[in-house]
C-alpha cells in the first residue's frame, strides 16, 4: 500500500480483488511494506526479502510512495527507491498508462469536450532506463560553485525492446506510433530515433511518426484524439503521462501496467501518494481499482474478469457517483470507501449474474 493516499485506494482494490476470489477465482496475496511506510519500520524504502517475495509472485498491486518528511534524505534513501528497486529488479522495463475518456466524465476534463471526445491513447513508457537509472550522477556541494549531474544512457537493446513492446501494442489497437524524442539536441534521443524507426521495418502495417517532446507535449492538449500510441523514453513518459492524465479528468482514474519479458507485472495507479489529502477518505480509488484490472489482463490471464472490472467502474460514474476530484457542477461527492463499495457491488452483480463464462480462463 505504501505512503499517503497509498492504503486508502489499496483497500478499496483489495474489495474488488476478494469479490472475485470469493466467486472461486485462485489467488491468495499478502501485504509487504514500502516506501516510507517501510522506512519507518526498518530503516529503509524497502527490504530485500520483500523484493524477493515480489519476484516470486505473479503480480505486484502497489498503491503509492513518497512523504514530504523524507525530502531532506539524499536520493538513495527516499521512499521512492522501493518503486525504482522494485523496476529495476523485477525488469519491468514497459510502462503501460492507458488514457481513456468516458462520456459523464467529459466536463471533468479541463480540455473542451469537442477535442477529447474521441480521444484514445496509451502511453507506453521506457521504465528501467534513461536519466532515472544512469550514471554518473551525483551532487557535489562546494562552498565557491556546487554542481549536480545525471546521465541520461540508453543502449539499442533497451530501445529495441520497449519499441517492440509499442509497436506490438499498437497492433492491438488504431496502429500508429508517435515515438517521443529530443532528438535535435539529444545523442541520446537520435539512437532512440535510429532504433525505433528500425523496429518500424519489422512492423510495415503500423504506422510510425517521430515527434519532439515539446511539440508532443503541445499536441497532446491541442488534438489529443490524433494518438494512439505514445512511445517515450523513461523521463519523458513520465511527464507525458501526467498530462494525459487531465484529458480523461483526473490523474485519479489513471492505472498502470509495468511489465517485462515474463508474466510477472507491476500494477500500479499513475497518481502519487499524495500527501495533501492523505488520510481523509476523499482520494479517488479508480486508479487503483483499475490497475488491478491490468493486473488480472497481463498477469493473471483473465481478460474476462479484467473487462468486469473496467465495466463495473464505468457503470459506477456513469450513476454519477464521483469522488470529489470528478465532481462538477456542485454534485455531491463520495468518500474513497463508499466507491470502492459502490464500484465492488456492480462487479459482484456482473460476477453473480455469470456474465463472466469461466472464471480463471
Ligand atoms: C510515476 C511516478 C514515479 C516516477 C515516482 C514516484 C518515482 O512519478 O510512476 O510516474 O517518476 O516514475
Ligand atoms: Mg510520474
């Protein structure tokens, strides 16, 4: 669950998850600490028996990590390391963030309701790479000129890869690619141009486009419906991601699915934990409900209980039952608890009804 808003959301995946167990559904799940929940208890963001226990699993739910009183701490040993450990070691090297709108949601955007009613992407983020992982890197202090430096390094390999990822993607879906770059300023940026427009040979029915960051990051709010996939290195994904959040509302609808080579996977929502309304039972769970959607498509094979689960939180907004970050119009809104309830309820009827043919297929 992790830090701030982090368990409140997580308790409310947890509803859903037992929802179907309870329909027969195989999984069992245990708890481990992260983050600055878990520096709290042993000193650090997160403890090596737990990076174990992750690997030995066959999906990973994370809520949420990062607290403002650990600020002061060098990077090594802030609650964000358990994330980027997690990453790193488990070699989810593909970050999926889909962004979808839903027609009640439309006035929640701040974008006009004509640019995003169409709008369907997926921004598919290079994960264990880049500026977040190379080095050298560090901070020197000096009393006459202090300095500070990262190294963002990518190999052909790991470009190769999550192009891959992307372009298989894309397959899936409208099949087009716009690869993200920096590649006028950026040696870094041109190999990623290279490569990926070499994966392209692979894939002759997709169709790809290169475009600047800058211009991407413009793009996306003047005509989001123009993507479909979003292809972009560690950093750059990042904050892409974070944009796109606003065409469907609010970053607290937003999952993420973080994966690699094997079956195993990292289910996370976009959002942070967010400190500021920690505690207070008003976060949006969406995020979070619908990162174990992800989980039960790319980890545990159900594709069937994953659509439930996407189907049951539509049908819980589209009563118009909103979290105050989602209301409009001074709609009453909703604790985190009472969706996570409401949304558990629709997907217990659908379970109970049998629209679900063979539970665990
Ligand atoms: C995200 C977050 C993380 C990131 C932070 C918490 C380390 O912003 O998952 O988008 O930068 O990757
Ligand atoms: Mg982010």
């Amino acid at each position: 669950p992790g830090d701030g808003i982090g368990p409140e959301v997580i308790r409310q995946a947890q509803k859903v998850i037992d929802a179907v167990t309870e329909r027969g559904f195989d999984l069992e799940y245990e708890y481990c600490l992260a983050g600055g929940a878990c520096i709290e208890q042993t000193g650090i963001p997160i403890e090596t028996s737990t990076i174990e226990k992750t690997s030995a699993a066959g999906a990973v739910l994370l809520g949420a990590v990062g607290a403002p009183e650990y600020d002061h701490l060098p990077i090594a040993q802030r609650p964000e390391q358990a994330i980027m450990q997690l990453r790193k070691t488990l070699g989810l090297y593909a970050n999926l963030r889909p962004v979808k709108t839903i027609k009640s949601l439309y006035p929640t955007s701040p974008l006009k309701t004509n640019l995003i009613e169409n709008a369907d992407l997926i921004v598919v983020r290079e994960l264990t790479g880049g500026i977040y992982f190379g080095t050298p890197r560090g901070i020197i202090l000096d009393n006459r000129t202090s300095y500070a430096f990262n190294t963002e390094i990518y190999h052909d390999y790991e470009i190769r890869r999550i192009a891959a990822v992307a372009f298989e993607t894309a397959r899936k879906r409208h099949r087009k690619i716009t690869s993200v770059d920096k590649a006028n300023v950026l040696e870094s940026s041109m190999l990623w141009r290279q490569i990926v427009s070499e994966t392209a040979l692979n894939y002759p029915d997709i169709k790809l486009e290169h475009m600047y960051v800058d211009n991407c990051a413009m793009q996306l709010i003047r005509d989001p419906s123009r993507f479909d996939v979003i292809l972009a290195n560690n950093m750059f994904g990042d904050i892409l991601s974070d944009e796109s959040a606003m065409i469907s509302g609010s970053i607290g609808l937003l999952p993420s699915a973080s994966i690699g080579e094997g079956r195993l996977g990292l289910y996370e929502p976009v959002h942070g934990s967010a400190p500021d309304i920690a505690g207070q039972n008003i976060a949006n769970p969406c995020a979070a409900i619908l990162s174990v959607a992800l989980m039960f498509r790319y980890s545990l094979g159900s594709e069937k209980i994953a659509q439930a689960i996407e189907k049951a939180v539509i049908r819980t907004l589209e009563k118009g039952l909103r979290t105050a970050d989602i209301t409009f119009n001074d709609n009453q809104s909703i604790s985190t608890d009472a969706m996570g309830d409401h949304i558990t309820k629709e997907l217990e009827k659908m379970l109970a009804a049998n629209q679900l043919p063979a539970i665990g297929d």
